[in-house]
C-alpha cells in the first residue's frame, strides 16, 4: 500500500462562511493538521462546496456565533 505525503487526521474550524446576501452563516472552513483547509456547507444551504478557484472564503473569527 503507497504512503499518502498528506495524510489528515485532524481539522479544526478556523473560520465562519456566511452567505453575502443574507449575513447568515452558512458553514465553517477547517484546517487540518497537514496544512489543508476544507470547507464545509450546512446541508440546508448547498449541495457544492467552493473550491478555491471558484470563490474565497475569508475567515471571520470575531464573530459571534447563534
């Protein structure tokens, strides 16, 4: 079995996506151990995820979260 260079074992959220119509939060963007960063929609929201050619995501630490 090939060993993988960038195995993901872990991820933490490091930022919120919202939706620039509405303000309201559509999912969060993690970063696992390896470096990576992955999106993750609400299922309520979208069946596709963003990919970084298509759109960015900029963090959004600060805010509060309902």
């Amino acid at each position: 079995m090939p060993e993988f260079e960038s195995v993901r074992e872990t991820a933490e959220a490091i930022g919120r996506i919202t939706c620039i119509k509405t303000g309201e939060e559509i999912g969060l963007l993690y970063q696992w151990d390896n470096g990576e960063m992955q999106a993750a929609l609400d299922e309520d929201n979208s069946n596709e995820l963003p990919t970084s050619q298509s759109s960015a995501v900029e963090p959004d630490i600060g805010a509060t979260r309902s």
